[in-house]
C-alpha cells in the first residue's frame, strides 16, 4: 500500500492524515524528502532515517513529483534514491541443466550488486517520469530447446535509450542447457547464467557486476548429472558423479532490505539426473528462491520464486520420457528514498510492507513473512483484512480452458497481544502443456486465527487430451476444455463464497473452445462457435485500502496480455480490481477472448495464454491452437491488513 506523498515536513504530513504515524514513528525532525508516487509503497525505519520503498512487481511508472524541502537549518535531505533491480529469472533444461538466476544491480550503501561487485553510483533524480519494466520468467522446457531466458528489468527515465548512465538494465536469467549440448550457447548467458548439460557440460556465463556463471554437468556416464543455474551471490554447482545427488545445486542470492524487509533474491535453479538416473532428494535451488532440481524423469522441476528473478529447477531425462523443467521466477524493482529523521521509534506491529491512509496502518504482504503484534498494540482494535489465493493456471492443447482467480476472504476480527502469524501469499498455479493438459490449482493465502484461507483459483482444463475436460474446483472455479463444464467456487453461492464458477466449453466442429474461468465479481464465461469464454470480471479491493497513491497505471507489462504498475488493475468501476479469471482458447484462430478485470490473463487467437497478473490472483489465460505452447500460469495473490493507527 502507499503513502500519499505532500511537499512538507513528515510531523505536518502526519497530522494531514490524522496523525496516522504518530504511534508508529515519533518525534519527526524536518526538512522533508523528496515527493514520488507509484507501486506498492512501504515507509519503515532503519536507524535514525525514515525510508519511503515504492515496490513495483509489474512494469509501471515511478513519478517524481517533487524534490526535498530544506529544514530550518538550511538543511535539505538528498534527491538521490537508492535502486534495486533484478531481472526474470530463466526458464530450466527439461534434460538436466537449472535455470539462470536474472540480473541485480543496487545502489543501495553498504550492499552488493551480483556477481559481487560493489554497490553502484548514487542516482540523483529530477521532477519528472521514470519507466519501470520487470522482466517476466523464462518458460521451462519440454524439450532440449524450448526453454527460454528471462526478461531483462529497466529503471530509466522516460524518454532515454539503452545504454545510457541513467539507464538501469539487469539482463534476463540464462536458460538451462538442454541434453546433448545443443542449445546456443548466447541462449545460456543471462545475468547469471544456465547451468550445463550432459554431453557438452557447457555452462551459461553471468554478466559482470549482475550475477555468477551457471555450473558444469558431470558428463560421466551412466547418469550425467547437470549443472545448476547461476545465482547473484554464487556460482551454479557442478552435476556430481553418480553415487550422491547428480544434479548440482543452483548459485545462491543476495540479501537485501532495501524494502524494509530482508529478503534474498536471485538465486539459481538446481540441475537434476538425466537420462535414466534413479530418483534421489530433489536438488536445491540457491538460497530458497530458484526452483529445486527434479527428483526424478517424470517429475517437474520446481519453478522459481516469483517476483526475486529465481532461476527453474531442472526435471531429468530418459531417451522417451521427461518431466517439464521450472519455470523462471519473474523479476522486482524497488526504489527508495529518505523522507525524514527520528529520535525515538515504536510500531504496533511489524510484517510487509507498512504504510499509513485514511487513519489506518496497513500491512501489505506480496510474499510470505510473520505478522506480529508489538507492546503499543491495542487488543480491542478491529483488524480488517483482504486475504487473496493465487490464480489457477490456464488449460493447454489448442482449447484450454481459463483458470479460475483466487478465492478471496474479506472481513474483520481482533487479535490479541502478544501473537505471531505467519503469512502465506499463495503462488499461481501452473499452465497445462502437453501432455498433461490441465493447468494446476492456485494455491492458498492463509492469515490470522482460524486460520482464515482463501482457496487457490480452480485450473483450466485442456483442450483434447483427457476427457471429461472439466474445470477444477477453487476460490473461483477454472474453466472447462472442449464441451467441458466449468469449475464450482468455493461456498458458492452464499455469502462466504470466494467467487464464481467458471465457463463451459464449447464442442462439435467449428465450435472448439475453452470456457472463462471464474472471477471474484461474476461467472467466467462460456465458449462460443468463434471464440472462447471471456475471464469472469474481478471485484475492487475495499475502500480502507485504496489509496489514490498507488492506484494502478495503464503501463503495458512485457509478459503477454498483462497491466498493472500498482495495486489491482482498472476495471469497470475505477481502479483496484484484483482476481479476475482467465478468458479460454480457441482452435478458430480468432482475435481471442479478454481475461476478467483485475488480473486475468488474455487468450489470443493463436498461442500460449497469457499470465495472470501478480499479487492479483488473477487466473491464467488458455491455450489457443496450435498444439504445443501453453496455458498462461496464474498470478500471485495478496494479504492485506488495516488496523487504527
């Protein structure tokens, strides 16, 4: 959430907003920091300074709307901010080698960019625009070659072009190399780079001052363990002889606090066994973050981490068989700046992202962390709170259906002092592909007492592989294959329901196409003869947390079919709509059918679905023809919690 930016000193913005801080952070000293606006904006203290962090985890815009204002000293705090961009990590070897972690640069004092080199030059900025792009993460493979690289991440000021001093790029994670050594070797250097595989052993090298080179495979017969990804703190592992764990552990991350929260990031992707090696514990990938090795042939590598550029996990090999490898983990951009100074500090709580509106303090988490109560909280204060699951994946093979958004929880309730939860933020669930055909579930967003859950959004169904080609179940339910029905919603209807049911499918030539999958504010919609079921519509946030400051921007984000920039995305009644459906495919080559209003992923005529927008819940777009891409993943979910400041 964020904090509406004034252009005077932090003690008389506080009384503006009925003096939302005072328990939080007092006394304040002047002079005032410079003013911005855009993403998911955090205000928390480190040492004697106050730091605003503006979060962007989808493309938008950070606009500079005033410089610093000089205290009664003649004092004036420095129009520098502090920058840390990472870049989507890269999709993993479906035969052996892990997934490049993407690039990360920082400019943030005392830390370390990858690769590790130092901290970059201070960034002074002036009134104006800057362009933020967050790359998306590299697909994993189905085969040696269809893996693909990671997206690079920008921060630039708008107009400016590549290279330039002002231009902040971090290159897309290497994509892990396939069995046989026949991918390009351009296709495995990144930020870091992909790891090896058997045959060749040839690993992906990292860019200098972003990231580390992927590892080598073992090349040694009979099971030729492949490299893992290369991490921004650390180089790939080598594959290890037969005897241990084949597959090399992907490079580790970097830590950083840059958004008031210490988190590591861009890790790489572990490598696995191929070609016939026996099932063994299942690779790590660097620091938690990049996706685990496979555990065995026809087990998927593990994707990684949304959002901290992680490299996928690598998924084994047989002559006729294998498991897809993970996918890339998308990538994050954080600007920060000093807004003030204190003497003394105290919070009612910690946990996410803190800011202050409309009287409230608001904990806004886009990743799993503890929430924990401090000694200044009030046990009789109403907590409301939004709880939003991850988006079910998109059905593949040529009709798939839409995947269904997250279920959604709002409410109220009380917590007593002292207590700590931990706070899951569900990922999306996975896009069909062939063979498998369905996508996967989302999965849940658990906060507080109970617990209170939302349920992941219910997965498209695939076109033509396994009747009866019905959606799944889910917060909302995922849209039906070909002539298939559409998924149930979770205590659909009623009044706990967490959205609607997804749509059917349509069946019998011309008419093969995927339903909608369902949305939190309305029914995903049916296929038609000519194109599939639109995305079931989304719903607006409550109002506590619409705050006008990082209401979402119409910036196009690189990854397919996708808007955003801050929190939700426009829909039919303003901004900040989360958890629309998937629209579903169609084998008629149409102009495609839209995903609902708060995240949903497009279905284009022809195609891979497109992704379903990150921290929305938003469900992934279906498979058009032809055969052989994929549904679009669903996007990540939320938690958002507001309580008395």
């Amino acid at each position: 959430m964020g904090v509406r930016s004034v252009n005077n000193s932090l003690q008389q913005f506080l009384d503006t907003f009925v003096r939302s801080g005072t328990d939080a952070v007092t006394p304040y000293f002047s002079p005032s920091g410079l003013t911005a606006t855009g993403g998911v904006i955090s205000d928390y203290v480190d040492g004697s300074s106050i730091y605003r962090a503006h979060i962007f985890t989808s493309s938008g815009t950070f606009n500079v709307t005033a410089l610093s204002t000089p205290g009664s000293n003649g004092s004036a705090l420095p129009n520098n901010v502090d920058y840390l961009v990472v870049g989507g990590g890269g999709g993993a070897s479906s035969q052996g080698g892990g997934g490049g972690a993407g690039g990360y640069r920082t400019n943030v004092p005392g830390q370390t960019s990858g690769g590790g080199a130092s901290a970059e030059s201070a960034y002074p900025v002036s009134p104006g625009a800057y362009s933020i792009v967050i790359g998306g993460g590299g697909a994993g493979a189905t085969s040696e070659t269809n893996s693909s690289k990671g997206g690079d991440s920008d921060f630039y000021p708008s107009p400016v072009s590549y290279p330039s001093p002002t231009f902040v790029r971090s290159f897309g994670g290497g994509k892990g190399q396939g069995a046989g050594g026949t991918v390009p070797a351009p296709t495995l250097a990144g930020g870091s780079g992909g790891g090896g595989s058997y045959a060749s052993g040839t690993a992906g090298t990292g860019t200098a001052n972003q990231g580390y080179n992927g590892g080598s495979s073992a090349n040694s017969s009979p099971y030729y363990g492949g490299g893992g990804g290369g991490g921004a703190g650390s180089v790939g592992a080598n594959g290890a002889p037969p005897g241990s764990v084949p597959g090399g552990a992907g490079g580790s991350g970097v830590s950083s606090n840059i958004d008031g929260s210490t988190v590591i990031r861009a890790s790489g992707g572990g490598g696995s066994t191929s070609y016939g090696g026996p099932p063994v514990a299942a690779t790590p990938g660097g620091g938690g973050r990049g996706g685990g090795g496979s555990t065995s042939d026809t087990v998927p590598g593990g994707n990684g981490t949304g959002n901290t550029g992680g490299g996928g996990g690598a998924a084994g090999y047989t002559p006729t068989v294998s498991g897809p490898g993970g996918n890339g983990g998308s990538g994050i951009a954080v600007v920060r700046y000093q807004i003030g100074t204190i003497q003394t500090g105290s919070a009612r709580a910690t946990g996410g992202a803190i800011s202050y509106y409309g009287g409230k303090t608001i904990h806004t988490f886009t990743s799993t962390g503890p929430f924990q109560t401090l000694s200044t909280w009030d046990p009789t204060a109403s907590v409301e709170y939004l709880v939003v699951a991850g988006g079910g994946g998109g059905g593949g093979t040529n009709d798939g259906g839409g995947g269904g958004a997250g279920g959604v929880v709002p409410g109220t309730t009380t917590l007593t002092h002292p207590i700590s939860y931990t706070v899951s933020v569900g990922g999306g669930g996975r896009g069909g592909n062939v063979p498998a055909g369905n996508g996967t579930q989302g999965t849940p967003s658990v906060f507080g007492p109970g617990p209170i859950t939302a349920t992941g959004g219910g997965y498209g169904a695939n076109g033509a592989q396994v009747a009866p080609y019905v959606g799944g179940p889910g917060g909302s339910g995922g849209g039906g294959g070909e002539g298939g029905a559409g998924g149930p919603a979770t205590n659909y209807p009623g009044p706990t329901q967490q959205g609607y049911p997804g749509g059917s499918g349509a069946s019998g030539a011309p008419a093969y196409a995927g339903g909608g999958g369902g949305g939190w504010g309305g029914l995903g919609g049916n296929g038609s003869p000519t194109v599939g079921g639109a995305g079931g519509v989304g719903n607006q946030v409550p109002i506590t947390f619409q705050n006008p400051a990082v209401a979402p921007s119409d910036t196009t984000n690189p990854l397919p079919y996708q808007r955003g920039g801050g929190l939700g995305t426009p829909g039919p009644g303003g901004q900040f709509y989360i958890a629309g459906g998937g629209a579903g495919g169609t084998e008629q080559s149409s102009p495609g059918a839209d995903g609902g209003a708060g995240g949903g992923g497009k279905a284009p005529g022809t195609g891979s679905g497109g992704h379903g927008l990150e921290n929305t819940g938003g469900g992934g777009g279906g498979e058009s023809t032809p055969t052989g891409v994929f549904g679009g993943s669903g996007g990540s979910g939320i938690v958002l919690i507001a309580y008395p400041s």
